[in-house]
C-alpha cells in the first residue's frame, strides 16, 4: 500500500512524452514580409551613404541588396506558403547553384551561337529556358522523391529568381560603370525597374517550365521529356523572346504609327531619329503595355497549372 508524501516534500516529476521534432525547419508567419521592408530599408539607407561619401566601396553592397532583394522575398514567401516539405537545403541549392550554373551556361551558349539578326531574342529564350531546366535537373537529381506540380513551380521559380538575381546584379555593374567614374543614378534606375519586373520574368517562366517537368518525372525519379513538357518549354522561351522584343516592337510601332521617317542603322538597333515628345510618351505606353501582356499571359498560365494540380491545395 503506497502513501503519499509528508507535507513540504518534493513531488517526483512524471516524465512528458517527448514531441517529434517537426519534419521541415519552421519559418515564422510573415518573414518575407520583414525581408521585403527591412532589405528595401537597407538598400535606401546605403544608397544615401553611398551618394553622401562617393564611396565606391559601397557599389558591391548596394548592388547585391538591390538585386537579391526581390528574388530572396519571392523564394521565402515560395518557401512559406507552397515549399516547407521540400527543405531548407534543396530550395537553397535551387536559388543558389541552379541559378549560377544557368547564367554561366546562358553566357556561354549565347556567346558562341548566337549573332545579331532579327531572330536573335527567340534565341536567347531557347537557351536561357534550356540552361534553368538542365539547371534545375540537375540539382534535383538525387531527391527522387520530389515530383509533381508543385514541387516543380516552387523549385523551377528557386532557380529562375537566382537567375534573375545575378543577371540583375551585372546589369547594375554594368550601368554603374561610366568613362567618368560610377554612375549612380543608371545603377538605382536599373535596379529599381529590374527589381519591379523581377517577379514576372526569369522566376516565372522557369516554374512554369518546372511544374510540367516534375508532373512528368517518373517515381523512380527519372525525368521523362514528354510532349507537354517540350511545348512547355517552347512556349515559356516565346514569351521570353517577346518580353527582351518589346523595347523593338515599341520602337517599330511608334515608327508606323506616327508615320515618321527613320534612319535605318539606329532603327534596326532599337532607337528613332529626333523623336519628339509624344513619340517618347508614346513608346513608353507601348513598352509598358507589352510587358504587361507577356506578364498576364504567364501569371494565368501558371495558375492554371496550380488549381489542376490538388496537392497545390494541400500544402502542408
């Protein structure tokens, strides 16, 4: 017969049933909310010091914030929402090396195959999409398991926004750098305008490309080229092509429409002769109106793939 403690005496403690720990890190509620505002923060703060001092030193730092910024937001908000069950290091490998080996392999390609002609921005979309999927693919290749739509869109928008960031980066270098030292103003004009389209360029078609690849991936992990896929990655490199024309078709529907004479040389390279100030206005109207149409046409595309797709809908 068993009797209780005296008065004052310890009380054994009964051991709680150890909880399993969770199977994908957890990221607070919100974080790419903080990121968004405390990195836009940041980079505003250092582009001051940065015009106040002239310090050149500070060109790196304002570059990187700049051009990561945006692609690190989605990817964390990707993560957040649609990604946990794929991890941490897999969605990291995605951003991170996929999107280096695919600019790397872009620039290689385009630097050998391609030449300037009239053709040329279908060519840059066929091997900038090529090189993301072979990107993608390969750092996916051990998970075996990871397969379906939406795996694919939240992998396949990893690489396509590490892409863009580090082709975002070297734009702003390039813009920077002038025969009369650094360019301010061009490198926070072309980061600003690169960091607004970010979401509906590199990462956007690349998930695309990516859902329909990974629906098509067998279990065992092999990725099966099938039809779909192929006019899946046609169609994104078309709607990649047409987003680097729309500065030219802007160009040559100004020309036509205004019905001006044009000098040849500088109109097949994109530019009118003494525009006047309506035309100005009038190809900054059409330039913003092609964009829009390309960016409408991949959002509905991708969310088509979504709602098909009923693990998009139990996200865990």
């Amino acid at each position: 017969m068993t009797h209780p403690p005296p008065p004052g005496a310890p009380r054994a403690r009964i051991p709680h049933p150890q909880q399993p720990p969770p199977p994908y890190p957890r990221i607070r509620a919100g974080l790419w909310r903080h990121c968004l505002w405390g990195g836009t923060a940041l980079w505003a703060l250092t582009a001051v010091v940065t015009y106040a001092t002239q310090n050149t030193t500070l060109l790196p730092t304002l570059i990187l914030l700049g051009s990561f910024l945006i692609p690190v937001t989605f990817v964390l908000w990707a993560y957040e929402r649609h990604g946990r069950d794929l991890g941490v290091d897999l969605l990291l490998g995605c951003f991170l090396t996929g999107g280096t080996l695919g600019i790397l392999g872009a620039s290689l390609m385009e630097t050998y195959l391609l030449h300037p002609s009239a053709w040329m921005f279908v060519g840059v979309g066929l091997i900038e999409e090529a090189v993301k999927l072979g990107a993608l693919m390969l750092v996916t290749r051990r998970r075996t398991l990871v397969r379906g739509v939406r795996a694919g869109v939240v992998l396949g928008a990893a690489v396509g926004f590490g892409f863009a960031a580090l082709e975002s980066a070297g734009y702003a270098f390039n813009a920077a750098v002038s025969t009369e030292g650094f360019d301010l103003r061009a490198l926070l004009e072309t980061e600003i305008l690169r960091g607004v389209l970010a979401p509906f360029g590199h990462g956007l078609w690349t998930a695309i490309a990516g859902g329909v690849l990974f629906a098509a991936r067998r279990p065992g992990g092999r990725f099966h080229i099938t039809g779909p896929v192929v006019a899946t990655y046609v169609g994104v490199s078309l709607l990649h092509a047409l987003w680097d024309s729309t500065h030219g078709i802007a160009v040559w529907l100004v020309a036509r429409l205004t019905s001006v004479p044009f000098d040849q040389e500088l109109f097949a390279q994109g530019y009118l002769t003494r525009p006047t100030t309506e035309q100005e206005h009038l190809f900054t109207v059409l330039s913003i109106a092609g964009l829009v149409f390309v960016s409408l046409i991949g959002i509905a595309w991708v969310r088509s793939l979504t709602r098909r797709d009923p693990s998009w809908r139990n996200t865990p």
